[in-house]
C-alpha cells in the first residue's frame, strides 16, 4: 500500500475530490476541514504527507505549519494557495513547506507534486542513518563525520544543519527557512548567520570550499544540498 496523506480543506467539494483521486492512486486518505481538525489528525495519524490549504476556518495554513513544526513533526507539507498570492508562497515555504499548488489545480500536476516530495522522502528515510557523498561519510546515529577516513568534528548546530540539508536533498532552500528550521523560529538571525554556517560545512566536508560540489549556492534563493557531484 502507498502512503498515507492528510487532506486539510474547507471546501468539501475539492476534499471530495481530492480523496476520491487520491484513493484511487492507492493512498491512504484523511480529512479535516479545518485547521484545528487538520493539527489534531496530523498529531494522531503520523501521515506521510500533508495537503494544507492557506485558507482554513479556526486555524490558517500558516498557523498549523508553523505548529506542526514547533511540534517536531517533519512529514512534508504541500500548501494549496490562491492563484497570484506570491507572498502566502513565500511564506509558507520559509515555515518549512516543501512545496505549493495554486489553485486551481490540474489532477495530474497535484500527483506528479505529491510523487516528486514522498520520493525525496523516501531517499532520506533509506540514509537515516548513513549518508555518504564525496569524500564524506556520516552517522546519524552516533553523530560521527569521516572525510576522507579521518575524523571531523562538527558542532550540534553544524550537525542539525547538515541533517536538515539531508532531509531536504536537491531542494533549494531560503536562508529564513534555514534559520527557523534549524535554528527555531524565535532565533532572531540574519541571513549572514547561515551563509557564515554554509562556509564552515563547506571548509570541513568539501573537497575545494571556493568550488563546491555538494553545498551549492542557488541565485536569489538560498542554498541546496546535492549527492552527486555536478558534472
């Protein structure tokens, strides 16, 4: 069985909708129609993916993505917004969505969104434990880094920062979703306080830091961690 995935949507018609084609690919399905409902169901139901509309009576989108991540749940989130909302895009993403559809939305663009996050799910989940790129090789489990066959030591904030780019393989990501996944979000850091962060990733686990293979810089956006080195 395919997995499970938590519909938070106030408009029963497109709930509807979406549960039936979902069901029919083979997912687990759950509904809520608010965000109260949608906090409480993803709390208890541990689902492999959440749909969460921006747009929710009793709690926002933002407010139960903000929530959720408080609460250390990681499950990935697709936000559904309102076509031009440029802002509520950006904003969810920097919360620590791991992607957006506007509405309204073809079935087919939905299920290749939802594909595309639960297998980037499922590469983390198979390296939970080891990860190996380049020259390096961790140990989530006891916390050891090995470039080269020689140990490096890496601070808890520079290990919670190379887990999250783990988590997050081949996504670029905001500097502001950085720092409030990483950091939390009441940390009050700048931008410079994860490019300072990146640096030192970069001098300890890179081969070349001025040419990096696996830490990359995306223009206007923030940063991506990759596995395979770009040809």
């Amino acid at each position: 069985m395919k997995e499970s995935i938590l519909i938070v949507e106030d408009d029963r018609n497109i709930a509807a909708g979406l549960e039936k084609n979902l069901r029919f690919e083979g997912y687990t399905v759950h509904v809520a129609p608010d965000g109260q409902r949608g906090l409480e169901l993803a709390v208890d139901k541990q689902p492999d993916l959440v749909l969460l509309d921006v747009m929710l009576p009793e709690m926002n989108g933002f407010a139960v993505l903000r929530e959720l991540r408080r609460l250390e749940l990681d499950m990935p989130v697709i936000m559904l917004t309102a076509k031009g909302e440029e802002m509520d895009k950006v904003r969810g993403l920097e919360l620590g969505a791991d992607d957006y559809v506007t509405k309204p939305f073809g079935l087919a663009e939905l299920l290749a969104r939802i594909e595309a996050v639960l297998r980037r799910k499922r590469r983390y989940e198979k390296n939970t434990e080891r990860l190996s790129f380049g020259d390096v090789v961790v140990d989530f489990e006891s916390r050891e880094v090995e470039v080269a066959g020689k140990r490096v030591e890496l601070t808890s904030r520079e290990f919670e920062l190379l887990r999250f780019f783990a988590r997050n393989e081949g996504r670029a990501l905001g500097r502001q979703e950085i720092l409030n996944r990483v950091w939390g979000f009441d940390y009050f850091g700048t931008d410079r306080t994860v490019d300072n962060f990146i640096n030192r990733l970069r001098q300890k686990l890179e081969r070349d830091a001025a040419s990096p293979r696996h830490f990359l810089t995306v223009r206007g956006v923030g940063y991506k961690f990759v596995l395979e080195e770009k040809k």
